[in-house]
C-alpha cells in the first residue's frame, strides 16, 4: 500500500520568486531572498518534526528515543550535505546539533504525553 504524503505548506511559487543572492542589486532584494528561504525553512522544519512525533508514535520505548548512533549518523550527512552545497561547517554543524537535540526533546515529550 502506497501512502501519499500530505503538502509541506511550502509554498514553492513564493520560494521560485526570489532573486538569486548573485544577481541581487539592494538590500530589500537581499532581505525578501532571506525572508522567502525562512518561510520554506520553517516548511520544512514542521515536516521534520512530524517525522519526530511519528517515531515517538513508533518507538517501543523511552529510552529508544535518544539514539546516539543515530544522531552521529545524522550530523555526519549533514556534514556531508553542507559540503556538497558549499555550506560553512562553522553554521550547519551547530544549527544541526541544535536542531537535533530540541526534536529528541520534543520527541520525549509527545512520547510522554501520549503513553501516559
């Protein structure tokens, strides 16, 4: 059985209409190119964390939630990513790590929350 994802309210019209970073030629053209990348970023991020309450849905346990192995293999893709992108590693190693330990958080909570 094939499930259909639902949209990610990432609105790709919006995203389409900025100005690239090299061709923009002012500030407003800078902070709107900002603003539309922000907009699809918080898409993205809310489908991810849909992603952490699935696992908390999944997960036999609480103590399955913190996986170590995991995060090192998901910071180490990450890092491989931002370097495929030309990404600094000094800004997307602490945003993922940051990133990664509020979704476990969040993942505790709703797992607490919902067996309880």
């Amino acid at each position: 059985m094939t499930h259909h994802l639902p949209p990610l309210g990432l609105d790709l019209d919006d995203l389409a209409a900025r100005t690239a970073p090299e061709a923009c030629q002012d500030m407003n053209e800078v902070r709107d190119g900002v603003d539309r990348l922000d907009r699809a970023l918080v898409a993205l991020i809310a489908e991810r964390t849909r992603y952490m309450e699935a696992a908390a849905r999944i997960k036999p346990d609480r103590d399955a939630v913190r996986d170590e192995a995991r995060i090192a293999d998901v910071l180490e893709k990450v890092r491989q990513a931002a370097e495929a992108a030309g990404a600094p590693a000094a800004l997307t190693q602490p945003v993922w790590r940051e990133l990664v330990e509020r979704s476990i958080a969040h993942e505790m909570s709703v797992f607490d929350r919902t067996r309880s």
